[in-house]
C-alpha cells in the first residue's frame, strides 16, 4: 500500500470511527482502492444493510464528504465553528485532505498556518472570536 493510501484509509477512519467496529481485510482494502481509484466493483456497493470492510469503507468515504461540505464548511462561513476547533488534534493525513478538499482548496494556506501555530495562539485566536461574536450579536 502506497503512503497516499495510508493517508487515505486514516481520514476515513477520523472521519467515520465506526471504522474501528468492523473487520476490514486486506482484499477490503484493495477492492476499496480499485473502487475509489479506477471506478472499479460499482455493482458491488450497498448503500445500508452491509457487513463487510469494502462497503464500509465507501460508506465512510461518502460521510468524509458530508463532514466537510456540509457540516465544517457552512460552520466555518458561518463563524459558528472556527477552523482550530477543526483542527485540534487531527492527524496530518486530516490536515491535507482539509486543505485540499475544503472551499476548494482555497483556505489551505489558512488551515496550514493555524495548524502549524503553538497551541495557545490557537485558544487565543478561538476566543477572540467567540468574544467577537458576543459582542456583535
């Protein structure tokens, strides 16, 4: 398995933790990446009522998506969710898909720069910003 596959099997398991209750086999994981990187095994995915590692695996990459576009962007847009509360103690794998995937890739310099901060610039930015809000609302 590649280092960029690694990656990938580690967002699905932050963002699906679920993850972690089924047996996923190595032929799981190589039909997943068939699947997810060459379109193959279609016929093979079950939207509910699955057992087995291959549609979990897709499962969980459909609620990666959902995570990040409807609920992490919208809160960040919003100002409800600041991005270090995102971030906090992801691993880098969440980092990087954050960067790419979020707005389209156009807040990764943000995402990078918050994460790379020490950790009480982060409870510092996050309660100006709550204060912020508290004062405008």
């Amino acid at each position: 398995m590649t280092q960029s596959q690694e990656a990938e099997l580690e967002t699905l398991f932050y963002f699906w933790p679920d993850l972690y209750k089924i047996k996923i086999t190595e032929a799981d994981k190589e039909r997943y990446f068939e699947w997810s990187e060459q379109g193959k095994h279609k016929n093979e995915i079950q939207r509910s009522g699955f057992t087995d590692g291959f549609n979990a695996l897709v499962s969980a990459k459909q609620w990666r998506g959902r995570t990040i576009h409807e609920l992490y962007e919208p809160g960040v847009l919003s100002g409800d969710v600041p991005y270090a509360t995102l971030i906090e103690n992801a691993p880098r794998s969440v980092i990087d898909f954050m960067k790419k995937e979020m707005f389209k890739g156009n807040d990764a310099n943000v995402i990078e720069a918050i994460y790379s901060a020490p950790d009480n610039l982060l409870e510092t930015l996050w309660l100006l910003n709550y204060n912020e809000r508290r004062l405008t609302s």
